[in-house]
C-alpha cells in the first residue's frame, strides 16, 4: 500500500471524532507518516496528548466549541469524522440529527469563516467520512450491485438520510469556493478494536472481536446456525488499514479530477459473508471462540442490514488513484491484523 503524498501547504490539519475508531488510526497514521505535519484533534472528550499534537475536548453541537477549534493559528485541512453511528441514530431521532447534521453545518461554516480570513492561502481542504447508508431502496439489498452512476440515492435510515444531506453541503461549500470538500463513503470498517459502536453494522467485527478475547458474541440476522443466509447474505467492508489509507489520499486527490456535478466517492472495499467471517473466526481462534457465538434474530439490525448493498462500483474510486489492499489480503488479512493487534497489546 503505497503512502499518499500531502500536498506541500497541507501544514496543520484538524480531525473531528479523533477519539473515535477511525479518528485514533488515522491522527496515528498521520503522526508516523508525516512527520513536518501539526495535527489539532478534537472529541468530546479531549484525545490523548501526543506530541506534535493539541487535543482538545469539544461537543460540536455548540457552534461556539467549533469555532474555537480554528483559534491556533492556520488549519490548512480538516477530516470531519465525528458522529452518532447507524444504530444510535435510529434509536435517538433528534441527537442523531443534532450531531450527524447540526454540527457537521457548524464545522463547515466554522472552516468557511475560517478561510475567509486567508483569501491569498489554497482553499482549506475538507474530507466528510460518509456512509454506503446513503443508498436505500431496491437497487441497495444485499443481492444487489451498486453502481454510483445508475443508482439514485435514497437513504432509508436517519444515519444515511444525514450523511447525504452533508454530502451536499460539502459540494455546495466547495461549488462556492468556500472550501476544497470531498465525502468518502467508506465500506463498514472491520475488523474494529475497542467497544462495540452502536452501528447496527457492529456484529461484523463483533463476531471476531469479542470470541477472540473469550467472550460471547451474537449473530443478529438468523436463530439457526445452518440458516443459507450465512452464506448468502452479501456484506461490503474494508480493513481499518485500507480504509485510512484511503481517507488521507482523499486529502490529496488534486481538485481538478473530481467530477464537476459532485464531490461524493465511494471507496473501496470487498465482499464477504457472514460465513467468511466465522470460517475466519475458526482459523484464527479455533472452536472455543467458535461456541462463543450465539445465534439470536435481531429483526431492527436485519432490517437495518437489508439496505447495504453486498458490492459497490469503485471506478471513480480506482481512476482518481485510490488502492484497494483488501482485494489481496481478504477479510483473513484483517483478522490477522486485529489477531496480531491483541496479542501486541497483552505483552505490552
Ligand atoms: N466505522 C465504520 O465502519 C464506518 C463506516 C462508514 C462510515 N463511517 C464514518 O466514519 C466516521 C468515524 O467512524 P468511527 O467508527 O470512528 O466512529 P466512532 O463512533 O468510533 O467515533 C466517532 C467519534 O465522534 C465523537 N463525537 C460524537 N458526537 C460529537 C460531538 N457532538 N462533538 C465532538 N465529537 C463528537 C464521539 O465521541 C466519537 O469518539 C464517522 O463519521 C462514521 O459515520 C464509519
């Protein structure tokens, strides 16, 4: 996996949701790749302090907290990743809004107001950590195909319905000139380390995350392990390694290859099945962590399931020099990474 090049004036960089899965990786990948760059990240609760770092604790939901995240001198990009995940959003229809919209508009207006303020410096760059839950209906089942170009969307969950709205947001702060924005909408990341989230998509990483530390886990879309759906039930995901690795090259994808009508890429992943990802889980943990998963209908995250789409085109993607490892390396590559991750994390 090659690593991208930061464009030259790309010198402070903001990242939202740094305390989250994907914001820690990615302030990490920055820190050990890039060493000339300052980072400035954000959560609720302050991240960790790291040098060449300011951590700061903020709720984006007050627009005063975003704006004060841009009061330590030029931010030349922000990765916006903050937010409220699938399930939470579903079960908290107005926090989800607040969060997964409110605050993303206050960052945006914070950043615009922000570069107003250095009209002669390049436009600030602005990457939205979307979602595939943009797509809904009955051109995104598990069966289907999604090809970005023929396919309308159509979010059927509160989480997708926000995700696109921003999407548009960041094409019309960009469309202004206000802001140099691009949205990814990344594949479900798995495997995930830490705490279950509350996407309804957290089985997938559960199944192997939590039998592979000598805990239960459930297998929320049938009761009966021999059930054909785990082996036909289509998923779309991609390695927490791929999946940075492709949100920073997003930051340095020259604006002028983007599409004019719109800024919203979908970036690789691969095609797996729950059966994969147990026969993974047996590989890796053996049959003690295979007895650990309980098999227990969840009819909310089936429901839930049922609008991702089990394969994305990934042509714009790959044409704008996006990598996809996973191709390679399957889901087994991302279970011996997590593996690898545990055992690293025990001896120290
Ligand atoms: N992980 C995935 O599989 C996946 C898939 C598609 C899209 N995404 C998107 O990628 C981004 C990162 O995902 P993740 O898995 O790291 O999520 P995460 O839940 O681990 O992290 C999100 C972080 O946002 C913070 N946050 C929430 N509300 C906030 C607020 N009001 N102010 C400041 N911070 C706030 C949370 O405290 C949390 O640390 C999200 O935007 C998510 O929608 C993730």
């Amino acid at each position: 996996m090659s690593v991208p090049v930061l464009p030259k004036t790309l010198k402070t960089i903001l990242i939202t949701g740094a305390g989250g899965f994907v914001g820690d990786r990615l302030t990490t990948y920055l820190l050990d790749h890039y060493p000339d760059v300052k980072l400035i990240v954000c959560d609720i609760k302050a991240p960790a302090e790291r040098p060449r770092v300011t951590s700061i604790g903020a709720d984006l939901t007050d627009p005063k907290q975003a704006e004060a995240l841009f009061t330590h001198g030029r931010i030349d990009g922000v990765f916006a990743l903050h937010g409220i995940m699938s399930g939470g959003s579903e079960a908290n229809f107005d926090f989800g809004y607040k969060v997964n919209i409110d605050s993303h508009r206050h960052l945006l207006e914070a950043t615009r107001q922000h570069g107003a303020k250095y009209p002669n410096d390049p436009k600030i760059l602005y990457v939205l950590t979307s979602s595939l839950a943009v797509y809904g209906g009955p051109l995104a089942l598990p069966e289907s195909h999604v090809n970005p170009d023929a396919t309308p969307v159509t979010p059927e969950s509160s989480y997708g319905i926000a995700k696109a709205i921003m999407e548009m947001f960041v094409f019309d702060y960009t469309r202004k000139g206000f802001i140099d924005g691009r949205s990814v909408r990344l594949p479900t990341v798995s495997v995930r380390a830490g705490a279950p989230s509350s996407a309804a998509s957290s089985f997938i990483s559960g199944l192997i995350r939590e039998p592979l530390q000598g805990q239960e886990s459930v297998c929320p879309i049938t009761n009966d392990p021999k059930d054909p759906i785990i082996d036909s039930m289509r998923i779309w995901v991609g390695s927490p390694k791929a999946v940075v690795r492709n949100i920073v090259y997003t930051i340095t994808v020259p604006a002028e290859k983007y599409p004019k009508h719109h800024r919203s890429i979908n970036i690789p992943g691969i095609t797996i099945t729950t059966r994969e990802i147990l026969n993974a889980l047996e590989k890796y943990g053996g049959p003690e962590a295979m007895k650990l998963v309980k098999y227990t209908f969840e009819p909310q995250t089936y429901a839930i399931c049922r609008t991702w789409a089990g394969s994305y085109d990934n042509t714009l993607a790959f044409s704008l020099g996006y990598e996809n490892p996973d191709e390679k390396n399957g889901f087994d590559g991302a279970v011996a990474d997590f593996k690898e991750e545990l055992l690293a994390a025990k001896k120290a």
